[in-house]
C-alpha cells in the first residue's frame, strides 16, 4: 500500500514539473499562423526567443539571408516568413548562431 502512494506522489509531482514546464516554455505558433498575422503580432509572438526554438518548432529553413543573420521558411501559398535574428551576442562572445534572439519577422506576399 505504501509503494502504491508513493508511485502515486512520485507521479503527480512529475505531472506538476511538466505542466510548470509547458506554462513556463509555451508553444509557438505555426509558420501558417504567424503568416496570418499583422507584422506586429508576428513580431511579437517571436520577438527575444532564441534561434534554437524557432528551428525546434518549424524545423530546418528552407533558405538562408546572405549578409544578415536569418531564416526563409516558405509555406505552401508562395507567402515566405523571415525571421532575423539579433548578431549582437554574436559579436559580443555572449551567444552562438542557436542561442542568437529573434529581432524581427517579416512576411512576403506569393
């Protein structure tokens, strides 16, 4: 009777850190959704999180910025999302290309 209650407790704290962890380290939205948005709830739903989150949720991008730091997701309508990023922990040794944050979102019409 006692392993029962302690798997019992051992399992709601489990349950408690994992709740704590998804409430602390919400989802992003979708490329799709983002895309639906104006330019200024893009910027803000992404805006500060690292580069390693954003590739995480959306996977690898389609293509990358030459001479600035960002991403090209491109979604089934033609529209493309880009997503820059912040070089300055880059430049001060603070930060790698996973950790940079997200400065900016910008989104192409087809």
């Amino acid at each position: 009777m006692r392993r029962l209650r302690e798997g019992r407790v051992l399992s709601a704290a489990v349950l408690a850190v994992l709740a704590l962890a998804v409430s602390l380290f919400p989802s992003l939205p979708s490329p799709a959704a983002v895309a639906a948005m104006t330019p200024e709830a893009a910027d803000t739903a992404l805006l500060g999180l690292p580069r390693h989150r954003v590739l995480s949720a959306w996977g690898e991008p389609d293509g990358m910025l030459s001479g600035l730091f960002g991403d090209i997701y491109t979604l089934d309508s033609g529209r493309q999302i880009v997503v820059y990023y912040d070089t300055q922990p880059l430049n001060d040794g603070t930060g790698d290309g996973h950790t940079v944050p997200v400065r900016h979102i910008a989104i192409s019409e087809p």
